[in-house]
C-alpha cells in the first residue's frame, strides 16, 4: 500500500500523537462561513460523549481561499461546562491538512482514512464541513453504533424537505436498494460512521482513487463496499440536514455522471453479489426519530420542464442508440403535454434507468455521453416529482420513494436478464 | 532458301519463348501462390476478426449503421477482410510483373508503390476525422442541451460539417489532388465565412447584437434569482 498521500508535517503531526481511538475526518474546501460550527458540534459532541476515548479531528481541505484552514485552527469550544456533566480524560486533538490526488470529497475522505488507519483508530467518522444543522448528537450517532454496538458502517437517515435530494430518491437509493437488497435510506448522506477493519478496506485499492470515486462517487462506494463485503451495517436519526446554500444548478450533469457512474461501475465490479439478490430487507436503526420542520425551497418548475422537453427533442439522436423504442414514444408523448399536467409515471423511469445501466455496461456508445444525456431526462421526473407532490406531506412523500424502490426491485429481472444477454 | 526465311520468324519466336518462357510460369506461379496465401490470409483475419468481436465495436462505434445508410449489406468484418484481399492479389501481381524485367512495368509499379502508402493515409485520416467529428459534435450537442442552449442541434451540427471538411480537405492534401486548389479553396471557405460573420454582427447586426445580449444578461439574471434552492445529492 502506499503510503505517500500524507505531507511531511501531517506525518510529524500524526507521530506525535502516536495513537487514537476515534478520528472526525472534515473534509472542507471553501467553508469559511460554516466549518467553526461544525468543529464546535464535532468537539461537543466528542467531549459529552466520548470522554473516555483519545479524539482527533482531522481536516482535510482541497486549498481553500477563504481562510477556511485558519477557522479551524482557530476554532474552539469556549466553555464545556454548559454541555458536560462528566469531563473528558484527554482534549481533543487537530490535524489540518491539504489533501493531494484528484481534486474532491474522494480524495479528502482518502487522506482522512489514512491518518485514522496510522493512528489505529477504532472508530471514525466523517461530516461536510458546509452543514448548518449538525448538532453534538450527530457525532454520538454516526460512532456510538461502532464503539457500542460492533457495526462497521453507520449510513445517516436524516429528516430532508421532500424536494431535497433528488438523485438520492429517484435513483441512487431506489437502484442500490434492488441491487443489493439493503434498505440504506441515504447511501449518498455524506456522513458516515465506520469501524477500523472497514477503513483498512476502503485503503486496500488505491487505484479505485484516480477514479470519480475521488470526488462526488466516494459515498456510494463506501457504502457499496461495506454492503458487498459483508460488513455489519447499520442507520442511524440525526434529524434534519441543512446544508450552506449553494446553487445546486452549478454543473449538475457533471455531479450526476459521477455519482451515476459510480454506481454503475459497482454493477459492473459486483454482479457476482447483485445478480443473487431478489428482494430487500431492513438494516438496523439507531437514535430517536421525530418531526422536524425543514425550510421551504423554490423550485423552478418551467426550466426543468424546459430542459426535458429540450433534451427529448435534441437528444433523441443519442437516446435512439440505446432506449428501445417504446421508451421513446412514452419520452415524446410526454414533453408534448401541458406543464401543469406534466407527469412522468415510475415505470417509465425505472425501464429508463435500467436502460441507461445496459447501455452503459455494453458501452453502446462513449459512456460519458450516456450518463450526460441523463440530466434532461431526469429533469423531467423531477418536474413530475414536484408536481405531484405539490400538497402532499413528508410521510406520503416517503411513500413515493417506497413505491418508487418497489418498482425498481419489480422490474430488476429485466435489468438481470439483458445484463446477461450481453 | 524460301523455306528458311519462311520458317526464320517461328525459329526467332522459339528462341524467345525459350528466354521468356521461364518468367511467364514463374508470374503465373507467383499468381497462384499469391492467390493461395490471399485465400489463406482471409481466412485467418475472419477468425481473427470474429475473436474480436470486430462488428460488435463497429455496431458500438456506429460503422454499421453507416453501412446500412449507404446502402451496403457485408458486414464490416467481410468488407475489411475483401480489402486485405483485394490487396494482397495487387501487390503480388505487382511482384509477379516486376520478374518479367520489363522498363515501363517497373516504373509503372514503382510509381504505383510509392503511391499506396499516401492512399492508405489519407484513407486513415478520413476515417479518423469521420469518428472524431461525430464525438465531439455529439459532446457538444449534449453539453449545450444540458445548459439549456436553444440552438444546440445547428451548432453541433456546423461543428460536425466543419471538422468533417478539415479532415477531408487533410485527405485530399495527402493524395496529393489538385494541393493549392484544395487548400486556397479551404482558406477562402473559412476565411470568408468568419468575415461574413464578424460583419453580420459587427456592423448588419450590431443593434440586434446589443439587444440580444442585453437580454441575454438579462435573462440569465432573473433566472439564476429563479434557481431552484433544494439539493439533487
């Protein structure tokens, strides 16, 4: 393995404290305006409850320009008195550093990882440094499942707005969930729990890292890896989850090509796992559920319809080469409806992304191409998503989704079916 | 004495088939031989081509439905195996002509071997600029369609036509047709169109241009206020 991700002074830093029992991994680039927050909440939440254990946190930045390293460092809880019954033995430590390889979260995470692997942590986890809803509890429930319960892997559950996380509803959780039979509701969340012999895994392959894994595709991997090597998995309530806002238009296609990809390339490495499994089951759940009222988000209805209607009518030279006919027909008939009634069915979709895995599995043409023409299309099932969704409450939005997984663990047949045909 | 100068023309016409005789068996053995190795070379390249899967990547490249477009009914495999073929019967006929010694055949293959190797180049370039062309039209096409560009479809498509007239005009340059004219006739092609552009919008459209990218800025200002707030990921 090799061990040349690490500075010199990352090094030096990690020799000095020798040892530690639970690392915080943040991976940060930019996030001035909220790290301290979240150094605040990981500290507290290390401090109330794990007083006993030896902490560091570890940030890893992507060389930001905003002083984010700086808050950091800078960045302590002032009195632990309000929050702490019992005092902690050791105080918590820091590891700032710039992470080398592809830029991105995979890369971040991959420095995280190695720093807890030579520190022999039991126990790490690892938050986005642009949240603004992270409480102390967070850190509790992503590592108490580990140093507790003996999981290796904590996926988070959070309480999102029902327009919030789009890919994660309509694809990224609904596929894995038929694919490998776990019920992982935020494959995709961004933090995650996980014990010492799964981070010993995630290092073993180091050329999974010049891969999108190394940016946006590093938690469906994590997740996809824990699943399909048998690691014990589990989820656990943090409540809701507020991000720093950021126009999420800014190059969605290149976000979804890597997140679809790297589910698509685990089809491809795990077929022997997927090909056996029929349906789907439960994983274990951990910490309080309860209602939180999530903030009220704009959606621009018109332009997404837009770009569908745009994407069927432009694209349809490229869709033709690997979207059966029918499919197509359904498309057409649909960007020709009135946007008030514009409905996108889950059978439709479901066939659609099946097809889309075929046509990449069999590389019909450049797969950069397929996945790139996928942002219009799914476009458009949002559009549909919103627009029947407009009245409905968060529960029966949660209803969808399961209806949604239901249909995508009926249809797996005729995914398996033409996956081995090829 | 008659019977001798009558006879003279079928001694002369023995003595010379005696001298070329040799050489027409050894062209016609060369032939047969060629013919035979060519046979054999076929058969080897259709297992060969079948081992790789050959059609399949030409189906996956879009070959195949150029074939069909142009109305040709071998598969990709058969019609690459035929030119193999077919070259391997012109050159050992070539060889075959080159024994008999003769000063205009010589130079005749000469020439024409010289020749073959610009043939295949340009061929190579062409069929490089064909795929390439398609790419990166439909890498554009796809790319301006996600950013919502009204005229995605004619701007991949100008780009299409115009990398597939680089490399045509790359082509002919390399057969050596007609250099100066292709190329002046290239440079005039594209020199005049950007020249008619930049004086469609520099002075004919000038205010349309000024209205048009006033409303541009306009509008990606009131859509980027009209942005959706909630998270795909």
């Amino acid at each position: 393995m090799t061990r040349g991700i690490l500075s010199k002074e990352t090094i030096k830093k990690v020799k000095e404290y020798s040892n530690a029992d639970i690392v915080v991994g943040i991976p940060s680039y930019n996030n001035a305006r909220t790290i301290a927050h979240v150094i605040r909440a990981v500290s507290a939440g290390l401090a109330k409850y794990f007083p006993q254990y030896r902490c560091v946190i570890v940030n890893s930045d992507g060389g930001s320009k905003d002083g984010t390293p700086n808050i950091v460092k800078d960045t302590m809880v002032e009195d632990f008195n309000t929050i702490l019954i019992e005092h902690p033995l050791y105080t918590v430590n820091k590891i700032i550093t710039p992470y080398h390889g592809i830029p991105g979260k995979g890369s971040a995470f991959r420095t995280i990882f190695e720093i807890a692997h030579r520190l022999g942590a039991k126990a790490c986890a690892v938050v986005d440094a642009d949240l603004r809803s992270i409480t102390p509890e967070w850190i509790e429930g992503l590592l108490a499942p580990v140093a507790s319960h003996g999981f290796d892997f904590v996926a988070p559950l959070y309480q999102r707005h029902k327009y919030d996380g789009t890919i994660t509803n309509s694809i990224v959780y609904p596929l894995t969930r038929a694919l490998y039979g776990k019920r992982i509701r935020q494959p995709i969340g961004g933090e995650f729990g996980m014990s010492g012999s799964l981070i010993s895994h995630f290092l073993k392959d180091e050329r999974i890292y010049n891969t999108d894994v190394a940016r946006f595709g590093i938690d469906i991997w994590m997740t996809t890896t824990a699943v399909t090597n048998g690691f014990k998995v589990c989820q656990s309530f943090l409540g809701a989850k507020i991000h720093d806002h950021k126009d999420p238009e800014t190059d969605l296609s290149s976000m979804m090509v890597q997140v679809v990809s790297s589910v698509f390339n685990l089809m491809e490495r795990y077929y022997p796992v997927w090909s056996r499994v029929s349906d789907s089951e439960a994983v274990p759940e951990f910490g309080f559920k309860f209602e939180v009222i999530t903030e009220p988000v704009r959606v621009n209805l018109e332009r997404m319809v837009g770009s569908f209607n745009q994407g069927v009518s432009d694209l349809s030279s490229v869709l033709e080469k690997f979207l059966s006919p029918d499919v197509l027909r359904s498309l057409r008939r649909i960007s020709n409806s009135n946007i008030l009634e514009f409905k996108f069915p889950k059978e439709l979709w479901v066939r659609i992304i099946y097809e889309f895995a075929l046509a990449y599995h069999k590389s019909v043409i450049s797969r950069h191409h397929i996945l790139s023409s996928l942002t219009p299309v799914y476009l458009g099932r949002t559009a549909s998503f919103v627009n029947e969704n407009l009245d409905t409450s968060p529960a029966q939005v949660e209803q969808e989704v399961e209806n949604l997984c239901l249909e995508f663990e009926e249809q797996k047949p005729y995914l398996l079916s033409n996956f081995n045909a090829s | 004495m008659m019977i001798l100068s009558f006879s003279s023309p079928f001694v002369l016409f023995g003595e010379r088939l005696k001298i070329i005789g040799p050489k027409i068996l050894e062209v016609l053995l060369i032939i047969l031989l060629g013919f035979i190795f060519a046979w054999v070379l076929k058969l080897l390249l259709r297992k060969f081509l079948k081992w790789i899967k050959f059609d399949d990547l030409c189906d996956r490249l879009g070959l195949s439905t150029v074939l069909a477009r142009a109305n040709v009914r071998r598969s990709p495999s058969d019609i690459i195996r035929l030119i193999l073929y077919w070259v391997v019967i012109f050159g050992v006929i070539i060889l075959s002509l080159s024994t008999l010694n003769v000063r205009v055949v010589d130079e005749l293959t000469s020439s024409l071997l010289l020749y073959l190797p610009r043939f295949f180049v340009a061929v190579l370039v062409f069929i490089f600029g064909y795929f390439l062309a398609k790419f990166v039209a439909r890498a554009i096409l796809i790319a301006l369609v996600n950013a919502q560009v009204k005229s995605a479809k004619p701007i991949s498509l100008a780009v299409h036509i115009l990398i597939l007239i680089l490399f045509l005009t790359m082509s002919i340059e390399q057969l050596g047709i007609a250099k100066g004219v292709v190329f002046v006739t290239y440079a005039i092609l594209l020199g005049g169109a950007v020249l008619a552009l930049a004086l469609a919008f520099g002075l004919g459209g000038k205010d349309m241009a000024k209205n048009f990218l006033e409303k541009k800025a306009k509008t990606t200002e009131k859509s980027k206020k009209k942005s959706d707030e909630f998270s795909h990921i």
